[in-house]
C-alpha cells in the first residue's frame, strides 16, 4: 500500500514523515518597560524570566530613530506589584557601535523623569 493509498487520506500532495527532531526558531518582539540605562547596558522590566547570560536583540528607539544592539542578560530579579509577578533584568550591551553610544547619550539626556520603552 503506498502513501496516498491510505484510507482516508485526502492529501493532493506527497508528503514525508519525519522520523526524528528537527530544531526550529522563534522570533517575538515584547516592549519592555526601561528602568535605567547607561552605555554599559540597560535595566528593563519583563512579564517573562530570561535566562543568565542569554544574548538577545534589542531595539533602542528615541524620536523615530532606532538603534539595534546586541544584549546579554546578567541578572534577573522578581519583583510583586499589585499581585502580579513580573522581573527585573539586568542587560549588558555586547559590543555596542559608535552610533548607539550616542544614542544611548541622547537617550539619557532627552529623559526628564518621563519613561521610555525598549523593544527587544
């Protein structure tokens, strides 16, 4: 009996079985609320923990203007407000350009106490 003999099988096309693993990848954006920042890294709050030392992309955005940059998380704290749970992380640039230097400079400046939000 061949594959698409089987009873009940509806399939136009050919398909195979996978006998097996096969690895896959997931990408998702999450805005996450910015604590503080220097050129150093970054502290966010996240709804999700992340793993020590796990490499992330991260997206800096001030007036439109976006800046991407590798991070690393370093820490990562619970924190309870008004019951839910939800983390501080800790997030160490890895080898930042000129360009997000700077903007991370003008980042810092253009803060007058109003928060910003980091998407990674």
């Amino acid at each position: 009996m061949g594959f698409k003999d089987r009873l009940g099988d509806r399939r136009a096309d050919l398909r195979f079985e996978i006998i097996g693993q096969l690895w896959g990848s997931l990408e998702m954006t999450e805005r996450l609320p910015l604590r503080n920042l220097g050129q150093g890294g970054a502290l966010v709050e996240s709804r999700l923990p992340l793993a020590a030392d796990t490499v992330y992309g991260l997206r800096l955005v001030l007036d439109d203007q976006g800046s991407d940059v590798q991070v690393r998380v370093r820490h990562l704290t619970p924190i309870r407000e008004g019951g839910q749970e939800s983390f501080l992380v800790g997030l160490e640039f890895v080898d930042p350009g000129q360009s997000t230097l700077e903007q991370i400079d003008r980042l810092v400046a253009a803060s007058l106490g109003q928060p910003r939000v980091a998407e990674a």
